[in-house]
C-alpha cells in the first residue's frame, strides 16, 4: 500500500483513494479553498436579499476572515513556528510529524532534545535562501530522526540519523551550531 499520489506510506484513506499526510493535507487545503469560496457566495446572497427586502433576518454570515486565519495559521503545528513571510513557501504539512513528536518528547527525558529539534525545524523551515530540494531533505531526516526518538529510540539509527543531518547542515552556519547542541543532548538520553 502506498499513497496514490506520490508513493509514500499512506496514512488516510478517503472514499476508494489512500493518501499520504502530505497529499491529505493538500487535498484539505483545497477543500477549504472551496469551502470558503461557498461560504462567501452565501454570505454575499444573505446581503443582496437583506438589501431587497430592506431589513436583516438577523441570522449573522459565515465568519470567513476568522476560519481562514485559523487555516493559515495551520492549527495543526502546536511547537514550530513557522515565519508569516515562509508560510507559502514551505509545506506545513512536511512539519507535522516532528511537530507532533516534539509534543510526545515534552516532560519526558528528551525533552531538551525536543526544544533543540524544535529549533532546527524552525531554523529549517525560516531561513531563506535554502535550496528547495535541500531544505526537503533535511526535514525528511528531522522527521525520521524524531520519529525515531519518540518510538524505537535505536542507539545506532539515531547516531546514523543525527550524523546524516549533521553533515547536512554543516555549510549553514545558523543551523550548524543548532545541531551541534542536538548531538549533546542526544548523547544524554542514549547512555
Ligand atoms: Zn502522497
């Protein structure tokens, strides 16, 4: 089974299609897209028909400015934060498995591990200039390091995983010092 769009592990299945959460999460955003575009016509019909009839039936209009901030301020990333100026150009999406393994890592012994992963995401997903294929590459590895934190937490998958990221961020000097701090502190919960 892999998700009918691109090939990775699929994690929903909606109506005969399976998808996985980056595919899903697109797809979402293309629902709100229509949701909200239904919404202004409704609201936009209630106007024209308080305008004829010369009064309002009182019945309020569909907040959209409200739901699509809430929307685009991705309710799903509770950790990372992502800068309003990058928030088009990266794929919310991407970040919502680390941003859901950092929440498990909190009050736990790798809770300092979390707030650094937090800070490498966000230094990944904020700095400009990145290539975008790079910038890919190293949330896939944030994302399977984590994920490998908060689950089997294999002494030598999280070394292998951490070097790869190490020497993926070693020519980005606001991220190198970053990775540095993580290599410490996962030494601490790894024994
Ligand atoms: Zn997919």
């Amino acid at each position: 089974m892999a998700c009918q769009q691109c090939g990775r592990p699929p994690i929903y299945t909606i109506g005969e299609i399976t998808l996985c959460l980056n595919c899903a999460d697109r797809l979402q955003s293309i629902q709100d897209r229509q949701f909200l575009q239904a919404a202004a016509m409704i609201n936009q019909s209630l106007d024209d028909m308080d305008a004829v009839v010369g009064f309002s039936a009182g019945g309020g209009r569909i907040p959209i400015h409200a739901i699509a901030q809430g929307i685009r301020r991705g309710a799903v990333l509770n950790n990372i934060h992502i800068a309003n100026s990058q928030v088009g150009a990266v794929n919310t999406g991407d970040y919502v498995r680390i941003d859901a393994a950092i929440t498990m890592m909190r009050g736990s012994d790798a809770e300092e591990a979390g707030t650094i992963i937090r800070a490498l995401a966000e230094g990944v997903a904020n700095t400009r200039g990145l290539d975008p294929k790079h910038k890919e590459e190293l949330v896939d590895l944030i994302d399977a390091l984590s994920d490998e934190i908060v689950k089997r937490r294999k002494p030598s998958v999280v070394r292998s995983l951490f070097r790869s990221l190490k020497e993926n961020v070693q020519d980005i000097a606001a991220l190198s010092g970053i990775a540095e701090a993580l290599g410490a502190a996962l030494e601490k919960i790894l024994g």
